[in-house]
C-alpha cells in the first residue's frame, strides 16, 4: 500500500476496485465502514453484488477484465470537465499529453458499452472521485490477475496522478495483499529479479554486495517466475523444484498441468505443515512448524514489519522452516548457522536498505513500517511525499485490451473465482479448522436465476463446468450477484478445483495468470454418474 | 493450571492483524484479538478467531517422510535431510543450477524467506526463486 491501513479512515472518497473487502480483508473493511461514518463516498467497481456494495454510494458494475476501459472512462470524464489535479500534473508528473491522447478516445458512450455500466454512473463515479479533497484506491487480485494486470495497475495509478491524490494522507493506490506475508516474500526477495529491499540481480555493484556478504559467487541472470518453472519442467529444463508452504497443485491456473508437471519431475522436496496435493506428490516432506510455533517477522500489507512470538512447542519432530533450511543448506555444502531468526533479521538488516533500521527490539511496540532506513527513522506512513522514487511520476498512455479467452459458442459463459470469508486460499489451513469447515463445506457455482432457466438446473443441483483445460463438478447457487452468462467458483475446494479451469495466459510482464477471466460450459449432471467428469479431466 | 496469552501476528491474510493466543499447561487453547493492535483495535475476523484450530489439527505433519515407490514413509530427519541434500547435489551436478527452482512461501516468516533465497542464490546458484504472488 502506498497509504496507511488506519489512513483509509479518513478518506473523503474511496474507491474499491477489484477487492471483496469485506470477505477477503475484513479488517480493512471496517476502516472503510468508519470513513463512511464520517460522510466519505464510497464507489465500488466490481463485476459481482459483493457484500460492502451495501455500504456504497455507487456500484459500477463492470463486465470482467474491462478495467482499464472503465479507468480511462473515468478519466476522459474528468479532464473533459476539468476536474485534474493541475499544480500536481505540473510539477510532479510527465507524460500527461501521451494520456490525453487515448483517454480522448474513450467517451462515456463507448466505455459503457463495453463495460456495461451506465453512462450517468460513470459520470457520478468520476465527480466523487475527483472532487474529494482526499481520495484512496484499494484494489486487489481482481485488479491483478488478468493478462492486462500491469496495465490495469498503471491505470490506476493515471488516475490517481491525474487527481493528486498521492504522497498525501488518506489517499493513494492501495493493494490489499492476500497472504500475511506476501509483502515480506517479496521484501525479502523471493522473486527471480531481485534481492532483499527490491534491489536488482543484473546490478553488478549490488550483485557484488551479496557476493562479499555470502562468501559465494552469484548468478547474473533473472530466474524463473513460479508460472514459468511447471512448464519449464514438463520442457525438460527443470529437474527439481523446492516448495516451502505452498499447494501449487491446488491454487496455479491450469493446475492439471501443474500436477502433471510435478509427477514427471526427478526431485520434488516440500516442506510445509500439512499433507497437501502438492506434498503427495514429493519425494521428500519436511515437517515445519506452523506461526504460533517459531519465532520471526511478517510484513502486513501496508509495509508493517511485526514480530511472530512463539506460543506453544511444534507438534512432533516438526521444526521452525529456517532451521530446516539451514540444516539442508549445511547438508549441502553451503554452511548456515544462524543462532535465531534475530540474528538473521541483523543480516537481513545490513543488506537491506528499506531495512536498516529495523531491529527485534525497535519491533516490540507497533512495529515498523518500512522504507525505515536506520535505527533512528519512525518508519514510513505513506509514500511519495514531495517526490516518486524515479522522480517524476510517469503517465502511461494505455489501450484497453479484452481479457485473452472470451465466451464463444461452445464455452457460451465466463467464469471468474475468488474466496469466500471463511476459507482461506487452498484450505490448507481454514479446512482443518473445525468451525470454520463447518460453515462452508462445499464448493459452490454462483449462476444468474435465468441462465438456470435455460440449463433447467435449480438451486443446489450438481453440474460439470469445463474449460478448455478441464472440468470439474459443483453445485449450484442461484443468485443475480454477476450479470448473466457470468458465473463465480471459489478456489479454496480440491473436490472442486476451480483452478482446472482457469486459464494459465499470463501478464506479459508481470506473469500473472488471469484467474478472473476464462470460458466455460455448463451442462447439468446426474451426481452419481462421474464418467463425463472423468473423460473431461483426462483432457 | 498455567495460563498464560501471547501476543502475536495473524497468519491469515495482509491486514496482519495483533491477536492473543492463550495457552494452557502449554497447550494452545484459544485466540483473543489484540486491543492495541494499530491494525485490528481489538477485533477478528471470523479466521482470526478460530486461528488456534488448525494449529491444533490432528492433521498435522509430524514426522520426515521420504517416498519409497508408490509411498511416502516416516523417515528419521538425517536420513531425510541427506537424501534431500544429495539428490538437489547430484542434479545440480548434472543438469546445472539452473535446472533446480525453488517456491518460497508468502506464509512463512521474513527470516525464513531470506534463508531460502540466499539458500537458492548463493548454493544452488540459481535465481530461480519465486513464491505465490501472483496466485
């Protein structure tokens, strides 16, 4: 998050795109149910009747993977009343004419016709937005997981330069991170580009930095993305693979393919807390212990490093995962011997710029939100106060693309995914919580009440939904919360795997596969004959 | 009966809320909401609540397994350890660093991601190191 969690108070308006807030962050949610107390606006652009739309002013519901339409939408409404930000375009951005030019060519007319959202809400939407004195943008996966993910971010933030409202309180572009520590795995450089803090592997004086600091010599070329190595494995480049806490068989689109990947590959180490789809199919599993078990930090979603304090004993002859990893590493032939997370919380501290000040004992009250460059700095509340970190902030001129597979006559309906509030993921953790399972222990296929007319399926009734890659088979769950021809599965049910579905085209640069988007059929089952799921999964 | 609440960070999704686990005679037991948390003031979500479940599961792994055909068997943590060793040493070896990919965990700690990339970077030698992200 550029902004603060507590800062999304004080908001005046708030827009919410691509983010089931109330059910994937509650806690964030009720910051905006107080800022809505105080008499902010709340607009929410979802393809779905989410739960916080009940709080919104407006819901703009947009046809899937038609973002960056709607953005530029509401720009071209804004500049064509002159509501812009003009001091801010002037000295803190560049690049606004290359804007101009193709926010010209999306007109009200145009972007309601292909998003599907009235023209007289695209025009309320873009007077609450700009005309707030403080305005913030939370998004999440819906905004990201598309083959236009990247362009639907930097729209985004076009349109939050346009107005102003960055590098100042209760404003920015706001993603709310899925995992608790996602932030701190990419803070962390578990990414195949960069080191801790974001700093680039191909930089020779950065790469030499590490090289001292590790005794070893490095490699100069990016790695592979997770997106990258299953097909790399079933190429035959790729002949082990390590997976720490992650059911990649469950929760990558395609996942068939994925799990075919991994039955083929000669060495599959994975070390996690729980038996999984993925760590049936490994060679080695290593028992780690769970938060409540082991020491260490997380970095919550708006850069907030905070401390884990150890509760109970790990169960068994499970153990923290640093002490497996460095077990492994001295094994071989790389000695570690950190004496506790601390000590390499230090080391991480030495190396890491957006982390030199941060310290286990600075860490007992609140935390720290980083950039918090040495032990004297607070932490950073929000970013890009007076300047972006590559000066001036740069406006992308972006077309709208559609979404990589559209519904056609043989895949007639579109399906999107997501979670629901009391599953979490691929339900490693939340089914093996008793009373969460109880709440919700089915998958389920959102369907619109008409297009159950025609399928002459009713409420609670099983159907086969197929892809391109695959099928797999669900109830029913009638609802108008999507439009027709758009249906919603949630991910988190391996009886289900909605991610057989999904579509594995990815992002050009981000590599994110666009989960909330593909094609789909549905035809209505009798539950006791499994023949036509079968032969539809050997696909 | 020893009672005691430890204060600590949800594992659940970014917001990163404070939470109290409450412990037993050792054993954990329940989970309050921190009051003092700059995140949650004192509330959960439903996850939050019932966090303490699935640490307690039954389910849990335990013990090192090792896969002895169509199988994964209980196995001792040095055996498992060397034959994860030799196996990652010997494809190394032969295929190169870059034949070896390692997912690292948006779940785990900040300390076990770096040991894990320095792990992948500086001892296999490869940069092949991702996680979830974008899932």
């Amino acid at each position: 998050m550029t902004n603060s969690i507590e800062e999304i108070e004080g908001a005046d308006c708030i827009l919410i795109i691509g983010s089931n807030t109330s059910i994937a962050h509650p806690l964030i949610a009720t910051r905006v149910s107080r800022a809505k107390a105080r008499g902010a606006k709340l607009i929410v652009a979802d393809p779905r009747k989410i739960p916080i739309i009940l709080q919104s002013d407006l819901h703009l519901q947009q046809n899937l993977g038609t973002d960056v339409a709607l953005i530029n939408g509401l720009m071209h409404i804004i500049l064509k009343k002159g509501w812009q930000d003009q001091v801010f375009i002037d000295e803190r951005t560049e690049n606004i004419e290359a804007l101009k030019k193709v926010v010209e060519n999306y007109p009200p007319e145009k972007v309601s016709e292909i998003t599907g959202i009235p023209v007289a809400d695209l025009e309320k939407a873009a007077e609450y937005y700009a005309k707030a004195e403080r305005a913030s943008i939370l998004y999440t996966m819906g905004i990201t997981q598309h083959t236009t993910g990247v362009d639907n971010v930097k729209s985004l933030a076009n349109l939050a330069m346009l107005t102003g409202n960055l590098g100042k309180e209760s404003t920015g572009i706001n993603p709310l991170r899925g995992q608790n520590n996602v932030q701190g795995a990419c803070d962390m450089g578990g990414l195949p580009n960069v080191y801790t803090g974001y700093q680039a592997v191909i930089d020779q004086a950065v790469r030499q930095k590490f090289e001292e600091a590790w005794g070893a010599r490095l490699p100069d070329k990016i790695g592979l993305t997770a997106t990258e190595m299953f097909p790399a494995v079933l190429d035959g480049k790729m002949k082990a693979l390590i997976i720490l806490g992650e059911n990649p068989v469950v929760s990558d689109a395609d996942c068939l393919h994925v799990e075919k990947a991994l039955k083929a590959i000669d060495f599959l180490l994975v070390i996690d807390i729980f038996k999984t789809p993925t760590s049936d199919l490994a060679h080695v599993v290593l028992p780690g212990a769970a938060f409540a078990e082991k020491e260490g930090t997380f970095s919550n979603t708006e850069r907030r490093v905070q401390l884990l304090r150890k509760a109970v004993e790990p169960p068994g002859e499970s153990k923290p995962d640093w002490q497996i990893i460095q077990e492994l590493s001295s094994r071989f032939g790389y000695p570690m011997d950190y004496a506790s997370p601390r000590a390499i919380m230090e080391e991480i501290a030495k190396l890491t710029p957006s982390y030199g000040g941060i310290t286990y004992d600075r860490l007992q009250g609140d935390g720290l939100q980083w950039p918090c460059p040495n032990t004297e700095h607070p932490g950073t509340k929000f970013l890009h106060q007076g300047r972006f970190t590559r000066g001036k902030g740069l406006f992308s001129a972006i077309e709208y693309k559609p979404a990589a597979e559209i519904a056609d006559e043989e895949y007639p309906f579109q399906l999107t995914t997501g979670r629901v509030h009391v599953h979490y993921h691929t339900g490693t953790m939340t089914r093996n919580s008793p009373s969460l399972e109880r709440e919700i222990s089915e998958c389920f296929l959102e369907m619109h009440p008409e297009d159950a007319v025609e399928l002459k399926v009713a409420d609670g009734d099983w159907v086969v939904i197929a892809s391109r890659r695959g099928a797999v088979s669900s109830r029913v769950k009638l609802t108008d919360a999507a439009g027709r021809k758009t249906v919603f599965m949630p991910f988190h049910f391996l009886e289900s795997r909605a991610n057989i579905l999904t579509n594995p085209a990815f992002d050009p640069i981000a590599k994110i596969p666009e989960y909330k988007v593909c094609a789909v059929k549905i035809q209505k089952m009798d539950p006791s004959d499994k023949s036509i799921l079968s032969s539809a999964s050997a696909h | 009966m020893e009672f005691k609440t430890v204060l600590t960070s949800c594992p659940y999704c970014g917001c990163g809320c404070g939470l109290l686990l409450e412990v037993l005679d050792g054993k954990l037991v329940g989970t309050l909401p921190s009051k003092t948390s700059p995140v949650n003031h004192g509330k959960l979500c439903v996850k939050g609540w019932t966090v303490h479940e699935f640490v307690t599961s039954p389910n849990r792994l335990t013990k090192p397994m090792v896969r002895k055909g169509d199988t994964l068997q209980e196995s001792s943590w040095d055996d498992a350890l060397n034959l994860a060793a030799t196996r990652l040493k010997e494809i190394k070896e032969k295929y190169g660093s870059d034949s070896i990919g390692v997912l690292t965990s948006a779940k785990c700690t900040n300390e076990e991601n770096y040991v894990l990339q320095k792990f992948a970077r500086a001892a296999i030698g490869t940069n092949n190191i991702d996680h979830c992200a974008r899932l």
